[in-house]
C-alpha cells in the first residue's frame, strides 16, 4: 500500500511539473516593455492647419460684359467603335499671354488653341488662337487676322517679349511640333520669322516634339535674349498607348508610359538662335516639363532656371555664365518631395513670399499631391515647407495647372493664385472624392510665415468649378490692382475683376537698354514701412502663359514710400525716392528718366 501510495504520489507530481512547464510557455510572466529605439531625424511638426479667413479682397468674373467669345478645341473625336479618343494633347491646352501689343499702353491678350488630329478635321471649322485688343472698361475686340495670326496648329503655350530689340512686343508660341515665332512691328502685324532665325521644327514627319513652357533670358552675358523651351513627352496619334482606369473604357494616359524629352537651349546670335543643348549642360531626357520659371538664387548677376517636370525629378539649372548650366536638382533639393518621391510638377513661380530677402518656388502638383513649396535657407538649400506654411492642407485634393505670386490684395505680402482641373472627365467613377471641374484657389499671405484660404470668400467666380489651365495676372483696368485671365480646357476663359477698394499701390515699367528692352532679369526693390519688397522682370512662370511685365508693389497702410532701388540686367544700380503712391511709372534705363 505504501509502495502504490508512493508510485501516485510520483505521477501526481509529474503531472503537476508537466503543467508548470506548459503554464511557462503559454502563459510567461510579462515582460517590461521593450523600449523603442528612435533614430532621431530632421522633422518638422507642422502646426494644425489654420482656419481659413475671410479674403480682403473680392473678385468678380466679368466675362460677359468683354464681347469676348473663344472657346477652346482640345482636337478630341469618336473613334470608329464610338469612343472618345483621349489623345494625352485633348487635355493640357490652352494658354495665355498679357502684353501690350499695339503700345497704347493697356494689356491686350493672346490665348492659344488646338486644332484637329490629322485625318479628322471638322468641316467649315478651323480652330486658332485669338489675339484680343483691350478696348477699356473690360472690352475686348478680336484682331486676330488683321495681325496676321490666324494660323492653324496644335498650339500649347505662348510667351510674348521683345526678342530682338526693336521695342515692339514679339510672341513665342509652343506646340506638338516645336515652336513658332511671330516678330511685332510698329503696324502691329505679326509676321512668322520661326524658320529664319533657326528655330524651325527639324524633326521627321510625325515625329514628336511637343514643347510646353518657354522663357527667354540673357544666358552668356551678351545683352541679347536667348531661349530655353521645355518639352513635355515623346508622343504622336500613330504611337499613341492605350490606358484604361476602370478596364472599360479608355482614359487620358499618364507620362509614365511615355519616354520623356530634353529641353532645348539656344543662344542668340546676330539675331539667329543656335541650339546648343548638348554644349551648355541643359540636355537631359529624362525630363517630363511642363512649365519653367526664372531667378537669380545666388545673387551672382546670372538667371537660374527651374523646371517642374511631371512624375519626374524637377530640374535645377544653375547659371555658371557663359551660357553654361549645371543641372543640381537633387542637391539643391527640389527634385523630390518631403518624402523622396516625384510629382506630377505641373505650374510654377519663384518669388520672396515673406519679404525676407529669401526665395520660394511654388509648383502645382497632382491630385493627392499637394501644391510644393519649397523654401530657400541661407546656405542655398531648399526645404519643402507646404505643410509648415498652411499650403498642405487646402491643395491636397485639387490638381493645379496655372499658378502665381501675385500681391492680389496690395498689402505689401504675395499671395497664391491657382487655377485647377483634372486630367479625367471620368475621374469621379473611379475617384468620387475628386471632381474634375474644381473652383480656382487662392491663399492669402497672412505676414507671419503663413497662408490661409481665402477661395470660400473671395467672391463666386472661386466658388465655381471649372477645369483650369493657363493663368495670368495684370491690371487689366488701369486701377492699379491685379485682374486675372484663367483658360479651361475644352471651354471658355474667365476675365477675373479684382474688386478692392482703396488700396495703395506702385507699378513700375522698365524700359531696358537694346537689345533687352523689357529689362527681362531686373530687379526691383522697393522699401516702405520698414519692409523690402523683391520682384524680377521675367518670362516664363504659370502653366502655358505668361503675366504682364509690368512689376506692382502693394503698400497697404504704409503710403508712404522710402525708397526704390533697380538693379539693371547690366549690372547698374539706380536708386529713386520720392515715388508717389498711387501711380504706374516708367522707368527708362538709357535716359534715367522717371515718367
């Protein structure tokens, strides 16, 4: 009896070990918390996004009222088996240019148009862009014709400067194919002189060369005005790829399917542009542009040139004179955004935003994709800063094409103009968040290092959808504040009133030394209130379009100006005071003269 007692007694505790060992393993005693390392890194809290405010300024679409009736013709067609063409063209057009084209001293306008793809022409119909004479009050006639411009091509974007010096504005007009060059004259008939300055399409029949942006500068230190064009995707109708999003049907293709192509450099000389890509470090094919933009970001005399590239790295082009580039976007930091990826880089501008000496270079990106800001540190880097600066939140969701600094409320700070659209008319059955009409944008500057979203009230033209391309911003009125000119795509364009009421103001004219009388590369500071105010003469700038050389300075509640000092594309400095608000001046480099 003792021996069995002692044999249960043994299982009994083999048994109990057993369960102890199993109670180990599925229930162990509980660990402390493993402490999480953290590899620390340079990351910036961005503050909550601020509330919008109530815009100072209103604005009202005058359209109407300006006997003005273009509509714009992306080219689109139904294919044999009914359904819609979606060529990747239909969807980028059109753009615009305000500029003085008859010299009476008003902003007249040039807004691009598309045409049909080759074996589908609309009878009776023959699309092109129109030239439209500022008549006052915000009537427009069309001339067109009588100045010679009435030509039929797969037209994108249109630059207007002087080129050559004779003080009549000029017009550079990109296309699927190329560039055309139309010459001014005093008669304000434009002739096209594209082939005989060197700049005819050398491409073989069908072969793609779609250019977008254009800027003109004085590269190589020389006083005459060369010139960049950017180039978009290598596409024609015959190697057009088919690209669905909902499997059905067929939808506008995205780059990425697409090799991309180099921009394209010439200098000008003896009034002939001579293509030296290659030679002055510009080529590169891996680019996607879409718009370019202009700045002397080492203050060294030289322009420098951004390029917003879609789904592409963006291009930094430093001037190391000559007529020679590096290109440094990666280490410049602009190539990528905050997280090292590509955007859909689309508009662009560079201005100081914050009066700080420092500059910012805006781009408009992408749906989900918000608008870039990236900020210039003092030692030449560049941080992105959309979210630091409230831009983040009010742009994630729109797609922007045109875009600009402009001070539109005169209170001495830039704002942020944009003009959005999809891509996709189909967008919202596969996306219902995202529409493809969507209402203009505008962020005020708030003068503490922020913006803030004024759209919701700044009057009902930036409460209306429309699918935006091209954009502008000039005095269109002679009041002294900033009227915008927005296209649409497949549609018509917008003539947009800035309605504020009392504001002071400057605006300057440079009147440059021949060959560059638009002063192009002058800069103009201008000091009242204990702040400095910086703007550039430049071309280029937006999506497709271009803004009025003309520079404005808003004063606010300053009035008074102390002083406003112009460094001259040469080099020379002149210093005025005494200026007067409330005035449009002029400004002669030769003479000196003030008038």
């Amino acid at each position: 009896m003792a021996e069995q007692k002692h044999n249960k007694l043994i299982i009994i505790g083999v048994v109990v070990a057993l369960f102890l060992v199993a109670a180990f393993f599925l229930f162990p005693e509980p660990q402390p918390e493993t402490e999480v390392v953290v590899i620390k890194q340079e990351v910036y809290i961005p503050p909550p996004p601020m509330e919008s405010k109530k815009s100072p300024v209103q604005f009202t679409d005058v359209s109407n009222i300006t006997g003005i009736d273009f509509k714009h013709f992306g080219g689109g067609f139904k294919t044999r088996d009914g359904e819609n063409s979606r060529y990747m063209p239909e969807t980028m057009g059109p753009g615009v240019a305000l500029f003085d084209y008859d010299s009476d001293g008003d902003l007249d306008f040039y807004v691009t148009n598309s045409t049909s793809f080759p074996g589908h022409s609309i009878k009776g119909y023959t699309p092109t862009g129109r030239l439209y004479r500022n008549d006052g009050e915000f009537k427009f006639t069309d001339v067109t014709k009588i100045a010679g411009l009435d030509f039929n091509r797969y037209s994108m974007g249109v630059m207007a400067v002087d080129y050559n010096g004779d003080r009549h504005q000029d017009l550079l007009i990109t296309t699927l194919k190329g560039v055309i060059l139309f010459k001014g004259s005093a008669t304000g008939k434009f002739s096209n002189v594209t082939e005989a300055v060197g700049l005819a399409n050398k491409g073989e029949e069908g072969e793609s060369n779609w250019t977008t942006g254009a800027v003109m500068f004085d590269a190589d230190g020389d006083s005459d005005l060369d010139l960049l064009v950017v180039s978009y995707v290598v596409w024609s109708p015959e190697g057009d790829i088919y690209s669905t999003m909902d499997g059905k049907r067929k939808s506008f293709a995205v780059p990425d399917i697409y090799e991309g192509d180099t921009p394209h450099f010439y200098l000008q000389e003896n009034g002939v542009f001579v293509d030296v890509t290659e030679k002055s470090g510009i080529e590169n094919f891996e680019g996607k542009a879409l718009g370019v933009a202009l700045w002397d970001f080492d203050h060294d005399g030289k322009l420098d040139i951004v390029v917003s590239n879609d789904t592409q790295p963006n291009f930094f082009y430093q001037n190391l004179g000559g007529g020679k580039f590096e290109e440094r976007g990666m280490a410049a930091g602009i190539a990528y955004d905050e997280n090292g990826k590509t955007r859909a880089g689309m508009g662009i501008d560079i201005a100081d935003i914050f009066n700080d000496g420092t500059a910012a270079i805006a781009i408009g990106n992408f749906s989900r994709e918000p608008t870039s800001i990236f900020k210039m540190s003092g030692s030449g880097f560049f941080r992105e800063a959309s979210q630091q600066l409230g831009v983040a939140v009010p742009t994630n969701m729109i797609l922007t094409f045109g875009l600009r600094f402009a001070d539109m409320d005169l209170d001495g700070w830039l704002d942020i103009v944009m003009a959005n659209g999809h891509v996709e008319p189909t967008i919202q059955d596969v996306e219902a968040e995202i529409s493809y009409a969507q209402p203009l944008s505008l962020l005020g500057n708030t003068r503490n290092g922020q913006f803030t979203d004024w759209s919701e009230s700044a009057g009902a033209v930036f409460n209306t959808p429309m699918v935006g391309r091209g954009l502008a911003v000039g005095d269109l009125d002679a009041d002294g504040d900033l009227d915008m000119i927005v296209t649409e795509n497949n549609g018509a364009l917008k003539i947009i009133r800035n309605d504020i009421k009392n504001a002071q103001y400057l605006r300057v004219t440079l009147i440059g030394s021949p060959p560059n009388t638009d002063a192009i590369g002058a800069m103009l500071e201008l000091h009242a209130g204990g702040s400095v105010q910086k703007r550039m003469v430049r071309t280029g700038s937006s999506y497709l379009s271009q803004s009025e050389l003309t520079q404005t300075f808003g004063l606010g509640d300053y009035g008074s100006i102390d002083k406003l000092i112009i460094t001259w594309p040469n080099g020379h400095k002149q210093e005025l005071t005494k200026l007067v608000a409330g005035k449009t001046i002029k400004i002669d480099q030769v003479s000196g003269q003030v008038r």
